[in-house]
C-alpha cells in the first residue's frame, strides 16, 4: 500500500491516472486531506463508495494514536503519539502572539547523545517516513482546529541525519495544491552536521537554519554535544560560511544556557568572537532541568550574559520560556511513557 502522506500532488494525480480515475480526482483528494484535514476515504462525500473502497485498499494513512496531551498556562501543547509498531514521538504546538508555530520529530529518539536532552536518554529506534512527519503536522492541526504559521524541525532526533525524509516531507507540506506552507516558514534545526547543511545550501530551497551550539569551545562543546568530536566547531563553521555565502540568510543559533557550566561572561566572550564576520541571531534558552546535575543560571546571570553579547554587537534574545509548567522538554512524555510501562510489565 502506497504512503498518501508521502505524495505531492503531482505524484498522487499519477498515481490517479495510473488506477483509471479522471484527473479531477486527485484535487479532491488532496483537498480533503491537506486542507479539510479528512483522513478516511469513507468521510471524502464527493467519492462514490465504490471509489472510496477501492482507494482505502490502495492508499494507507500513518496509524497514530494520541497517548498523552498536555497544555500549558501560555498555551504550548504537547503530543504524545503511538506510532502503528508501538513506538512513541512527541510534537509541540507553540503559541505567540501573532502566530503559531509547531515543532515537529524527525526520528524516534536521537542518537547523538547530548548530555542535557531527555530525547537521548531513551535510546535511538528508528527514522519516521516522510509520511509519518507530514502527519505530525496535519494531525496536530486538525486536533487544535488551528493551522500552523510556522514549522520548526526541532522535535526528537537530528533532521539532517534523515534527510530523505525531512526533504520530502517540506516538499509535500509547501505544493501548493495541499497545505502551500510557504518555504521561508520551514526552520531545520541541527546539531551541526556539515553535509546536512552544505545540501542544504545547495538545494536552492529559502528554508531557514537553527544550529544548536551552546558552547564556543571545542572541549566544552564535545562534553555536551558527542557529535562535535566528529564534527568540530571549525568543521561546521567551514559549512556554516558556506551556507550562508550561498543563500545569504541569517543563521539562528540556539544556546541553552546551564549554570556553571557554559554562563560565564568568558564563554559569552568565546561565543561573540566566534560568530564574528556572520550574519546571526542568538536564541539564550534556560536549560529545561531534566537532569539533575544541569540547572537554570539566575534570571540575572541570564540576562548579564545576553548583554555580554549584545555589546559586542551580537543580536540576540534571552527566550521567554514557554511550557514551564508542562514536560515541554522533548523526550519527557516519552520517558514518562516508557517508565510507565516498565513498571506495568
């Protein structure tokens, strides 16, 4: 059975043609889905039942069963979903002011291992299909009766290392026949994998770029980011010029700050020195304390480090902090879930 989830509307018209429906067809289909957020054959009305059948033969819809939702004071939501072979992903619906944005999986945990994310912690299981992220979004949608502003890869797992996927599945949520997200509302967020985001570059695609740093050291990097012992700061900022000599768009970095351990004025020093000559913006988060040993600095030591930078004519925002009073953190529902029912068993 063919993924319809994975299919642009191009593909899904041939896919039409080739089973001896009339051209019409595949826009109706499409409209359903990616605009009504109809995800049965048997409730697309403007089908004969006789199509219906034989579509829901043909065609299959990702199985997901919502396990947990939670919602917080500001309004961030977060999902929990069983995938059909039992295992979990989270996804989050973040609220602003003026537009909403989600924040979407890519893998079913993560395999980089970095040493304040709860997503690591569980292990790494598997990639999800282009079908299984274009469903994150559009089922999220059609569960919050709201459409998403914005799409940010920076859910469980490291995008780059599903590139397929990841690709494919902007390409269906941008055609403008389905959900037409416009490509400039696309972030991918990396741990800083050099190939991911040279192909990035080389794509011709406008889609915006996040780096997870939170460190402008080598030594330090690598003690709380694995992958920079693979891929050190110089090698990434060679991708980073790279990126941005090609596309000429401002590169996002995110830079979860822990006391003790990277909040000093001295890294901020290190991190200014290091994004000097590109264009940047720096996103401060206090690190979300899922492990014990990693804890928030002071709202002070916070904000003294966000001016540090800014002197040096660093743009960059210390974050509100949003979903405080829920397990916004990715990986902790699915920590919880797996916790639960080990103890079941």
């Amino acid at each position: 059975m063919k993924e319809i989830l994975s299919l642009n509307y191009a593909e899904l018209k041939n896919e039409i043609l080739e089973l001896g429906f009339k051209r019409f067809r595949a826009a109706q289909i499409y409209d359903w889905i990616h605009r009504k957020k109809v995800f049965d054959f048997d409730a697309m009305t403007n089908l004969s039942k006789s199509d219906r059948a034989f579509l829901k033969e043909y065609f299959r819809f990702p199985v997901f069963s919502l396990k947990d939702r939670q919602k917080a004071k500001d309004g961030t939501e977060k999902f929990l979903w069983e995938l059909q072979d039992g295992e979990y992903i989270e996804s989050v619906v973040i609220r602003h002011a003026e537009h909403i944005t989600f924040c979407i999986s890519t893998q079913v945990g993560c395999q980089l291992g970095c040493a304040f994310c709860a997503t690591g912690l569980s292990g790494f299981k598997r990639n999800l299909s282009a079908s299984e992220i274009v469903a994150q979004v559009l089922y999220m949608e059609k569960e919050i009766g709201e459409d998403a502003d914005n799409i940010v890869f920076m859910g469980m797992g490291e995008p780059f290392l599903n590139s397929e996927s990841l690709f494919k599945s902007i390409e269906v949520l941008h055609d403008e026949k389905g959900r037409n997200l416009g490509i400039r509302h696309f972030t991918i967020s990396t741990a800083g994998i050099p190939d991911g985001i040279k192909r990035l570059a080389d794509s011709g695609l406008d889609i915006r770029l996040s780096v997870s740093l939170h460190a402008a050291k080598d030594e330090k990097r690598s003690i709380l980011m694995p992958i920079n012992r693979r891929f050190p700061i110089e090698e990434l900022f060679e991708a980073l010029k790279y990126y941005q000599k090609k596309t000429g768009n401002r590169i996002t970095f995110e830079y979860i700050l822990i006391e003790a351990v990277n909040d000093s004025l001295e890294d901020a020093d290190n991190l200014a020195h290091l994004l000097k000559g590109l264009k940047v913006f720096v996103n401060l988060i206090p690190v979300n304390p899922v492990i014990p040993k990693f804890q928030r600095p002071s709202p002070e030591r916070s904000k003294a480090f966000e001016q540090a930078l800014k002197k040096k004519g660093i743009e960059t925002v210390l974050r509100a902090e949003k979903g405080t009073d829920i397990d916004a953190a990715c990986g902790q529902l699915r920590r919880r879930q797996f916790r639960r029912e080990n103890i079941e068993s």
